[in-house]
C-alpha cells in the first residue's frame, strides 16, 4: 500500500528523481515477492558443519494425544526425562486418548491443528527444551504418512486401479475429522503440504538446531502411482504399465519384468518427489531431516543416503536391517545414525505393557548397536498431566514414572550414552562391500505369506536381507548402483564415501546393466570381484549382447573369483566372530570395535518376555588384524554384559568399562526360535 501511495504522488516529482524511487520500489518488490515464494526469513544453518546429536543421551519419542496441551505439564514431563537421563524429544501428534472408546463419542477439546494456539504450545516445549538443555525434533505432521485436512483429492496418494480412489488419514490430530494422505511421488504436493505445516512449525525453530522427523512409510504402495507417471514409463521403456496394471504382482511371466520397471521409476519418483523435497524444506526452515525409509518402495540405500540423520527401527525390523541404514550413512558421509528402539517389543500391540523388562530391552540395544546404529530413540513417552503418569501409548514401552522400567531408566540411559558417544567417533570399518539385492527383491515383488505382516507384504522392504554369513569376519557393508558409480579405486582399495573395502562381493540374480558395467571397469582396474552367481539382466526389453559379452569379459579377468575362498588373501578384521555380532570404527588412535553378547544375535519380532535371562559366562576366542598384526584377545561375556575394546596403531588392546547389570528378568516361554543363516533371504535357494 506504501508503494502504492509513492507511485500515485510520483507526478509532481523530476525525471530524475521519479527513476530512483521506481528502482527502490521495483527492488523492495522483489525482494517481498522472494520473501513469499520461501515462506522463510529463517537463517539456514551450514548443515555440511553441522555436528547432529553430540549429546549422546538417548532420546525418546513425545506421545502428545489430540487434548488440550498445557505449559505446565509439557515443563513437568520435560524435567522428569532431564533428571532421568535422556538427551532429547521428539515431539509426534496423534490422535485423542479416548479414540478407541466406543462408549463416548464426545469430542475431545484441544488447540486447533496448526492454529496460533497450537504453534505457541509447540514453542512453549522447546523453549522449555533449551533452558533444560534437551533437545527437541519434531514429526512434520500428525500421525504416520503426512497429510491434513487441506490435501485437495488430485494431490492424495492415488493408485492405478482405481481412479476413484484416494488414501485417507483418519486417526489424526483431527479426529475424527478425516483427510487425505498426500500423494508422496509429487513435489508440487509436498510442497503444498510442507508450506502450511512448516509455517505453524517456524516459531518452535528458533533457538538450538531441531529435526525434522518422517517416520517409516505408511502409504498404501500397490499399483501406486501419480500423474504423469503412465507417460512417463511409455517414454522410458517404451511400452504401456497400463497394460500389466491389474496383475502387476503376478509372478506369470512378463510381469516380473514389468514389475522390475516399475518399481525402478517408482524410486525416482519417490526419492526426487518426496525424500529430497523433505530435507530440502527442513533445511529453508533451518533445521536438519531425520528419517525412516524403511518402508519406502525405492532405491532404500539412495533414499537414506537423501536425509540428513538416516534412522533404523527396531523390533519390528530385526536388528540387521540397521546395517542397510548403516551402510547408507557411511556411503553418503553421514556420522550419525538413530534408531527408533524398543517398538512392539513383546508383540502387536501391547503385550506385558507397563511390564517390559530392561534386561530385554538392552538385548535390543545391542544387537542395533553391533549392526551401525549409534544414538537410541526411545519408543516412547506420552505427555502425561502434570504430577500423572496414567496416559499410555499401545505399541511402545512405557517411558514414564509408573511402568516397571522407571528405576532402571537413569542407569540404562547411562550405559546406552556412553556406547552411543563411543560408536559416533571416527569412521566405520569394514572389509568387504557387498552388493545389495534391489534387482531381486523388485522382480520377485510379494513375500511369502509366512513372512508378511498385516503392514509388510513386499520383498523390496528388504526385511529378510542379510549380510553373507561367510563374509562375517570381514564385517561386510551393503553397497547399490548409484554408490558404485560415485566410488573409485585407489591403491587398489575401493573409496565410498566414509567407506573403504578391499573386495567387492556379489550374490545377486539380477544386476542392472548400468551396475554391471560399472563393475566390469573397477575389475579392470584391479579391484578382487567375487563373483558368486551370475546375474540376469532385469526387465522388459534386454539390452542385447552387450550384457552376456560384460559377463564375460567379467569372468575372465584374474582377480575375479567365483568362490570366496579363491580370493585374494585379504585378512579378516576379526576372526572367530561367528558367535557375537560387533560393530568397528576407526579414529586416529585407533580402532573402537564393539562387541554385543551372543544372547543378542538373531533376536526376531516378537521377543519372548524374559527371552534375555542367562546365567553363564560365555569365552569366545577372536584374533583381530589391525596394521598388519594379528592379536589374540578373548571375549568374556559375563551375563548380560556387551564389551567394549580399543585398539591403539602399536596393538595394544584396552578395554571399556561398559558394565551395567539389570534386573534379572523373569522368563515366561511363549515360541521356539531357531537361529537364521546370514544370508539374503531371495537369494537362499
């Protein structure tokens, strides 16, 4: 209006004077329409310095229950996790507590989403945060997949068969007001989407440096799809998904071919429409993105390389999916890898609650900590009244005053903050790179209905990928195409980012051409290959002879063994490992390795309760090769203890007093667990 009045009185101004206010006028315009168009005065952080959770104090998910949110019990709930040893929240928005109540159907008060009302309680907590010295993330949107009230029906989450049809969130913030999931292969969606939610965020991201968190993927995925998409794969391979979209899932043949195309473009789509959208937006906010892609049908290794702190879960995933997490972290250069812990520990979706067990609970622990994790989040705590512990959460432990875990929490904290703070120093070691199966989990499509879930039903989830049972030794990590291409050799190691491997080990049915050729040119520069199958190449169209004369080529090349044994001899980095998972990181002192006790190998959802409870010491006997030494070390595994090591550059060997003794626990037996072979479940046969 300013501008407006300045114009209007222009005339009775000179040329020279009148040219000088328009450019000031036309500058400010710019400058206001460029303030809009980012939604953002925030400083963005330089988050390529950024050191993420240097604090290692576990933290833990903040249940607050669709309710009237008062600053007295957000500073009550706050102050009992400081005193209680936890480093941080992550706030998450669910629906009322008395949702599941069919005897009421009174609606539950509370500040509007995303109101003013609402912003200035999500302040208020990390206001209350920092002056406690906690930090505080927070999940951009209420519930699970992200979506409102405001996601308009041609920006929700569609699907190939039914036009019609679009996914709903219904046990919200909102409830039980309904909306839609918006459609996650769209940017101009997220962005939709991303603007209004990180507005009503932007007050609560000043002060210390928060998250922004995206839990695991709760969108419907079966013949998913967006606009463009059709046209899009015509262009690409030149035939019609359309066609093949009813029984996509079908393993007649051609739809394992048609299904591995599609579920190659569904990647691009998901990782360029939605997982770097998201951390792009979290950094214009000024914060960093915290994810699960666990889930995601995609390229999972490049959608967790995409995020700035990538997150594994557990139990609902085994431990091992962590080094898939993991191995993404040390690709792409990231320090710090989470994991939501503890979720579903004794079965879906509230067995023993209140009753968990912290010997159990450190079990899961362990194992996450010998497969890549180094910072726990806790799964979790509900905002209580002030003075109350009386609220609960269905599939977490309870983090609260009242549970069975709350005189332990203090001291496991403190056990759980020191190997944390250990495990987030230096880089990840390992020996071997191993190929990871994307190609085969996109072509086989379903599991087997053994190993579905009512919320998994797909291969490309990689819930049955294990690392090579006789690669153990060489604490093997998974590498995919995309970090194939960006690493290179040099003094005959192979460089990935944060990871260094001497030998590249391959067990796949199928390889994309582009993977193959690429490993064709790193054996042509001297990298060991072992070649344990031969691959197939993937999809409709094949590629002609160029693929048989790579295979070939690869073959025949001295340094490519179709056996592990023929290799190279390329020392193990510690040997006789067969019976403890361990974890290894390199500093400039030395090696730290991290050794979880055998009691935490092959935990599977569910845990028995009491499954942790042990009474004898278990020896086992290791050499660990380290600057072209070989030292002898035995592990003593007291009952319940993991160990902690140290090796300096000159061999000597110190031990870290890691101990922590809980409760022993009580054992109710309720199945029969057989120990699983290390290997990638579709490969087995």
């Amino acid at each position: 209006m300013v501008f407006v009045f300045i114009f209007l009185s222009m005339n009775n101004l000179n040329k020279s004077t009148k040219t000088i206010l328009l450019l000031f006028i036309l500058f400010w315009s710019f400058q206001l329409i460029s303030i809009a168009q980012t939604g953002s005065t925030l400083k963005q952080p330089d988050l390529s310095k950024s050191k993420f959770y240097t604090d290692s104090r576990p933290w833990t998910r903040w249940w607050w229950f669709a309710s009237e949110i008062k600053k007295a019990d957000l500073s009550d709930n706050l102050v009992w996790l400081k005193k209680n040893g936890f480093g941080g929240v992550e706030i998450a928005w669910v629906y009322p507590l008395n949702r599941m109540k069919k005897d009421t159907l009174n609606y539950t008060p509370r500040q509007k989403w995303l109101s003013k009302d609402w912003s200035n309680m999500v302040s208020y907590a990390k206001h209350c945060a920092d002056s406690l010295g906690l930090g505080c993330d927070f999940t951009f949107g209420s519930l699970w997949p992200f979506g409102d009230q405001e996601v308009p029906f041609d920006e929700a989450t569609m699907n190939m068969t039914d036009p019609s049809w679009r996914q709903e969130i219904t046990a919200s913030w909102d409830y039980p007001k309904k909306g839609y999931v918006i459609d996650h292969l769209s940017r101009n969606a997220f962005w939709h989407y991303a603007q209004r939610t990180g507005d009503a965020l932007k007050p609560a991201l000043k002060g210390s440096l928060s998250g922004l968190f995206c839990d695991s993927w709760e969108v419907e995925t079966r013949q998913l799809y967006t606009k463009g998409f059709p046209e899009k794969f015509r262009e690409r391979y030149g035939y019609s998904v359309m066609d093949y979209r009813d029984s996509l899932y079908s393993n007649r043949m051609p739809y394992p071919a048609v299904r591995y195309d599609y579920m190659k473009l569904l990647s691009e789509y998901v990782i360029n429409g939605f997982y770097k959208p998201f951390t792009q937006k979290s950094h214009d906010l000024g914060a960093y993105s915290r994810v699960q892609c666990a889930g995601a049908p995609c390229d999972i290794i490049s959608s967790y390389a995409s995020v700035d702190i990538p997150e594994s879960e557990a139990l609902l995933y085994e431990p091992a999916f962590a080094n898939i997490v993991a191995s993404a972290a040390g690709l792409s250069g990231k320090k710090v890898v989470t994991s939501e812990t503890f979720t579903c520990l004794y079965g879906w979706p509230r067995d023993h609650h209140s009753e968990e067990q912290t010997a159990d609970l450190k079990l899961v622990a362990d194992a996450v900590f010998a497969n890549g994790v180094n910072h726990i989040i806790w799964h979790g705590k509900p905002l209580n009244p002030a003075g109350q512990d009386t609220f609960k959460f269905y599939a977490s432990v309870h983090v609260g005053k009242s549970g069975s875990l709350a005189p332990e929490i203090p001291s496991f904290n403190k056990y759980m903050e020191k190997v944390s703070g250990y495990l987030k120093q230096g880089k990840a070691v390992s020996k071997v790179a191993v190929y990871l199966p994307t190609e085969d989990t996109w072509v086989a499509g379903e599991l087997p209905i053994e190993k579905q879930f009512i919320w998994a039903w797909g291969e490309y989830e990689h819930r049955y990928t294990y690392l090579p049972a006789e690669l153990r030794s060489w604490r093997p990590l998974w590498i995919n195409g995309e970090f194939l291409q960006k690493a290179d050799l040099h003094d005959g190691i192979l460089q990935a980012g944060d990871l260094s491997f001497s030998a590249f080990y391959m067990n796949v049915k199928f390889m994309d051409i582009s993977s193959l050729r690429r490993v064709v040119e790193l054996a042509g520069k001297g990298l060991p290959v072992c070649l344990k199958r031969v691959p197939c190449e993937p999809g409709f169209y094949p590629s002609g002879n160029e693929y048989g004369l790579l295979l070939n080529k690869l073959k025949a090349m001295k340094n490519v063994k179709t056996s592990w044994q023929a290799m190279p001899l390329i020392s193990p980095l510690v040997k006789g490992s067969d019976k403890t998972d361990f974890w290894c990181r390199e500093t400039s002192e030395g090696l730290t390795v991290f050794f979880a006790n055998p009691h935490a190998q092959w935990l599977k959802f569910p845990l028995a309760y009491g499954q942790s409870l042990n009474t004898k010491t278990d020896t086992i006997n290791i050499k660990i090769h380290y600057k072209g030494k070989e030292i002898p070390y035995s592990l003593i595994f007291q009952p319940y203890q993991s160990i902690l090591i140290r090796i300096g550059k000159d061999g000597t060997i110190s031990p870290v007093d890691i101990g922590f003794n809980p409760k022993t626990p009580v054992y109710i037996p309720r199945f029969k667990t057989g120990k699983e072979k290390w290997e990638v479940g579709s490969q087995q046969k």
